[in-house]
C-alpha cells in the first residue's frame, strides 16, 4: 500500500519513508500529542474561520479587509477568537475519532483492495476515499453540537460593528455570556435537536469533502513524486532508472506533502463552499413565521440566498474558506505525517 513500496516494485529512483500503518503506532502517544500538535493549529488558523462564518452568514457582500478592519475596532483581538474555548473542547475529542477511524479505515479497505487484485495507485485512492467519508461521519457526532454553538458566538456581537450593521438581519436574538452559557440555553430553548441543527447538512458538507480531499492528496502525492523521479533521471536499455537510490530530505517530503494538500484542499473547497453556506447558515440564522422566530429550513436558506445574490451567494467565504483548508491541510499533513512518525513503535515492539 505505501508508495515507497510501490516504486521499489518499479524500480524507481525515489525512496521516501515508508508509510506508517495503524498497527504500527503507539496509540497513547499518538493520541496525546496529536492532541496538544493539533489545538497549535486551531489556534492558529481560527481569526480566518470567524472571518469565514461571518462572511457566510451576511446578508451583504463584505470584503476579507473591510471585515477584518471593523472586528479589530470595534471588539479587538478577542473578536477574532470569539468562541475558540468551546471550539478547542470539542476538537480534541473529535480529532481524536477521527483519527483513530481514518486509520482504522485505510489500513483494512486498503488490505482488503489490495487483495483483491487492484493496483496500488487504486487501492490507496479507494481507501483514502473510504477512510475521509467514514471519519468525517463519525466525527460530525462531536463536531456537530461544537460547530452549533461557536458559530453562534462568532457572530455574537457583529451587528455592534457599525461598518456592518445590521448585515445580519436575522441572527439569534438570544445573548450568551460564553460556550457553556449557550449550550445550556440552545438546549433549553431547542432541547437535544438544537444542539445538532444542519447535522444532515453536515454530514453531506464533510463527508464528501474529505473524501474527494483524501482521494485527491493520495493522487496529487503520487503525480507529484512521479513527475520529481521522471526529472530526475532517464531510462536504460534495460528500462532501469540510471542513477536510482535517490533519497529527498525531509524539507522535500514536507514541500511534497504541503504541495499536495493544497491541490486536494482547492478541489474540494469548490465542490463543497454551496453546502457549507447552507450548513453555516441554518446553524446560526432564524427565520420568522407569523412574528415567531423559529429554525429555518434548507429550502427557506436557499431561498433567501438566492433572493441576496444568487449562486454567487454560496460563495461568500469562499477566500477565506480556501485559504483555511489550504493552510489548515498543509499544517494538518504535515503536522499528521509527523506525529505518526513520532508515535511510531520500535521495531522491537513491532516483532514482539
């Protein structure tokens, strides 16, 4: 199933690092540090998130700058971080579902595709499919109720915002005092079902989205190390590479990796921004009937997108949507390929 060991069957001149399966990992290393690695990145990456939902959920088109600008008068640093204690909770342990079912998943469909007869290139691009749809799914039971409740405290307060007043027409009224306020008063208010609003939605945003994204970086990954051993080096008689044994450092895995995670991360930033819009704004807007606020339905949130701007509409969001899966995959990768690096088992506990 790894690369390395499909070039070797070829005979090809670039040796990266073997692939590092499920039952090779020390599971509470892994866990633990794929925890604290992984809360770095949020952190990190979480101002372009709150520019992104707010973006989403606006009845107008207003510029990344115009945005930023007002959030930073008008509420300062904190603004960008409105929410992120309650995002941060509810990451970790869905990080680490989802983790463990990414794994789990790509090491048995992989095995079982290649037992079946499939090329390598194949099986890790039906494995890498299966693994994205089920993790995403089961991740969605955790991410679902966090999603719910830090969006409603990112855009708490926008319409204090002058520059943007009343872009939101239509936002939950109810004011929460922090992530467990809101949780306590969503659950009050809605009872379990309000916690998991959009979750259908969810689950058509994210399943696919990992799956055409897992499915894309395998293939990007294999095009790319490709086309470095076709630069490298030119055929025999024989049809041996001349020159073979070529190792590339670890910056050039990692360039490969972050390369390849963008390409996958614009993919399917494309095919899913529309449902991520509709699952954003269903989370967080209200609509009104007879004078009582109540949740809305998909077809009332594609109604009124497309009332506000048409298909257009579903792309607000779409820059800062971009560059968070762009930079969030690429750290996420990279940051993934190196902490199974680091939980890795010795090979003395592998033979044991």
């Amino acid at each position: 199933m790894s690369l390395s060991a499909a070039e070797d069957d070829s005979r090809s001149e670039i040796h990266i690092p073997a692939d590092i399966d499920w039952h090779m990992l020390d599971k509470s290393k892994f866990f633990f540090l794929g925890a604290a690695l992984f809360s770095g990145v949020s952190a990190a990456l979480y101002p372009i998130v709150v520019l992104k939902t707010r973006q989403q959920v606006s009845s107008a088109q207003i510029s990344c700058s115009k945005m930023s600008l007002s959030i930073m008068r008008y509420e300062g640093l904190r603004g960008f971080y409105r929410g992120f204690g309650t995002s941060l909770m509810g990451t970790i342990p869905a990080r680490a579902l989802y983790m463990g079912v990414l794994e789990v998943t790509k090491s048995s469909v992989g095995t079982a595709t290649v037992r079946l007869g499939f090329s390598d290139t194949t099986a890790t691009a039906i494995a890498s499919a299966a693994a994205g749809l089920n993790s995403a799914m089961a991740a969605q039971l955790v991410w679902t109720p966090i999603d719910v409740v830090s969006q409603r405290l990112m855009v708490q307060g926008y319409n204090n915002s002058n520059s943007c007043k009343n872009a939101i027409s239509n936002v939950h009224s109810c004011r929460y005092k922090n992530g467990l306020d809101a949780f306590r008063k969503i659950l009050y208010a809605d009872g379990p079902r309000g916690l998991y609003r959009g979750f259908g939605i969810s689950i058509l945003t994210y399943a696919p989205s990992n799956a055409v994204w897992w499915t894309s970086y395998s293939l990007a990954h294999k095009l790319i190390w490709g086309g470095i051993g076709c630069s490298l080096g030119k055929k025999d008689e024989t049809g041996v590479v001349e020159g073979s044994g070529f190792k590339p450092d670890s910056r050039a895995v990692v360039a490969v990796q972050g390369l390849s995670a963008a390409m996958a991360s614009g993919v399917s930033a494309l095919i899913t921004m529309p449902l991520d819009t509709i699952k954003t704004r269903l989370q967080v807007l209200d609509g009104e009937d007879n004078g009582v606020r109540r949740p809305m339905t998909v077809l009332q949130t594609i109604r009124n997108l497309v009332k506000e701007g048409g298909l257009s509409a579903c792309y607000r969001g779409l820059g800062p949507r971009w560059a968070s899966m762009s930079m969030s995959a690429t750290t996420m990768i990279t940051t993934y390929e190196f902490l199974k690096r680091l939980s890795a088992k010795s090979q003395d506990s592998l033979s044991s």
